[in-house]
C-alpha cells in the first residue's frame, strides 16, 4: 500500500515500556517506516460523544534510543472515525473498563480498522474463546461450584488454578493431588472476585516449555519456548520464565491449522497462543507479546507480517 495511514495507539504510558521487549513498540516503529503517521492517547483518554468516537491524542515519534523512545505533539481531540487503523495494545486486565473500551471502538469498526476487531475481543477472552476447541486442550473446568472444581481434582490429581481474567501469570497455582491449601486458596479466590475460577489438568511437559506461538492473520508465522525457572510452575516472561529458539511440531501446525480459520473470520490478526506438551492452554487476543523474543532468535520481523496484513485488509 503506497498511501501513508494514519494510525492511532491506544494503549498503557508509552514512556514506561521496555524498548527491547515491547511488542507495541517495534509495531509502531514499522508504521513509522512505512511512511504512516501515529497518534497516541491511553484508554481513560477514549470517549463516546454524540454518536462520535473521540479520545484526547497527540502526534507521536518513535527511535530506537534508551532514554529518549517517543517524542509526542500538542494535544488534541482526534476524531477516532477520521483515522484510517486503530491499534487497541492496552494491557489486560480483562475488566469491565476493557469490555467499556470495545463497545465505543465498535462504533468506527470497520470503516475505521481496528486491530484487533473490537467485537471479537470482547467475545474471545484468552481462557474462554480456547473452550471451543476442546478437543486440543487438557480436561479444563470453569466454575466457582467448590464441589465441582474438587471432583475435578479427584478425576485429574495435580492440576492448575488460576483466574478467569488474569493475565502474566498472576493468581497461577499449581496444587498437587495431596495439596490442603485449596480450601484457602478458593476463599481466597472468591472474597476477592465473583468471576469463576479455571482449574486444567496439570501437564508436567511444561518443565520443557510453554510455547508462544504467534499467528498473523490465521497463519503461524514465528514461536519461542518459554522454560519456567526451578521451583516455579509459571514460565511466564516477567516472572523469571526463560525463553528460547524454538521450531512447531507437526501438532502444533495442525492446532495452528485448525485456529486459523477461526481467527481470520474474526478479524484477529494479531494472536498468540500457547501450547504446552502437545495441547492447546490459551488463545491471547488482547495484546498478545513475543514479536521481538521471535525476532532475536530467529531473525524475523512479525511487525512486518502484521502491516502487510492491516494494509492487505485496508485495500481489498
């Protein structure tokens, strides 16, 4: 696409990320060098007046440069529906201020394209859109029915328990078949939030990795391993999870295959999914990560991959 697009980022402060990791970042860097101009403005900046989407915005500038990453315009009050994509990159929680978020941006959708499609991820969280597929995952329940989750625990011994909307691995527990803290932790769970909880069987091939496999319009274009350090259940990322070049194996591919068609009718084109010893655990819409991990051990550039699909759906 030759015509530059102008683009606006709604997403978490821009001055706090981490350049070497931020999947935003280097999605912006490319617009950027695709000769498109980029706006910036956080979520509480969004609003619905008289039918029109507007949210308080300025211009922005991206480097490379620790320090010295973004250079922002004046303000302004940019009407949402006069930019050509709308790029909704704001951390989860998952919460009702989120769910908030995708009914405005639903009124500019799609002759205003946003990435992801708003409707799509409201109706698609991480651990719930996943329950469609239930054949490529490990035995999962979500319920708050304390006698529900602990026959589960009877059928399936160790298993995972986590919280329906978390994100990064926060809330994770691991409780072995043998385990007393249950009782606790599901008071815990349920004085702190109504939402049910997931409880999945525990697979142990996740001491060889939880694979974040990136897909790009339905089609996987890059993975990495993520190994959870000794002593700890999670391999997420921030909490000391390592991670490491990787390849797909045929089940992953046919997982992948089977996604895809599924991801593309909903206008997902940017999703990670991860997958551990075989099956399939979360499918991440809101502001999936990984494309920089994928660009250090492999050399590919997702962020690429991402624009040519934005720019191929603008066009046709």
């Amino acid at each position: 696409m030759s015509r530059e697009l102008a683009v606006a980022i709604q997403m978490d402060p821009i001055e706090t990320i981490d350049i070497d990791a931020d999947s935003t970042f280097v999605l912006g860097l490319e617009a950027q060098a695709r000769g498109h101009s980029l706006w910036h403005y956080l979520p509480r900046h969004l609003s619905l007046s008289g039918g029109r989407v507007v949210a308080r915005a300025r211009p922005l500038t991206l480097r490379r440069e620790k320090g010295n990453h973004y250079t922002f315009g004046p303000w302004t009050e940019l009407d949402l529906a006069s930019m050509d994509v709308v790029l909704m990159r704001q951390d989860p929680p998952f919460d009702m201020a989120y769910i908030t978020a995708t009914h405005i941006l639903e009124h500019i959708h799609p002759k205003t394209l946003v990435v992801n499609d708003p409707v799509s991820v409201r109706n698609a969280p991480e651990k719930l859109f996943v329950t469609h597929f239930l054949d490529l995952m490990p035995p999962t329940l979500i319920s708050a029915d304390r006698d529900q989750i602990q026959a589960f625990r009877r059928e399936h011994g160790d298993v995972i328990l986590k919280p329906l909307y978390g994100n990064g691995g926060a809330g994770v527990f691991l409780l072995r078949a043998d385990d007393m803290n249950f009782n606790a932790l599901f008071e815990l769970f349920t004085e702190r939030s109504r939402e049910p909880l997931v409880i999945q069987r525990y697979v142990p091939e996740v001491r060889e990795g939880d694979k974040r496999i990136i897909l790009v319009d339905g089609e996987p274009m890059g993975a990495i391993n993520r190994i959870p350090p000794e002593g700890e259940a999670r391999s997420n990322l921030h909490v000391g999870g390592r991670a490491e070049k990787t390849t797909l194996t045929d089940r992953e591919r046919e997982i992948c295959a089977r996604l895809g068609p599924a991801l593309r009718e909903r206008g997902l084109i940017f999703v990670g999914i991860d997958v551990i010893g075989g099956y399939l655990t979360e499918i991440n819409v809101t502001s999936p990560t990984g494309l920089q991990e994928v660009a250090r051990f492999d050399g590919v550039h997702l962020e690429r991959a991402i624009w040519d699909a934005i720019e191929a759906r603008l066009a046709g």
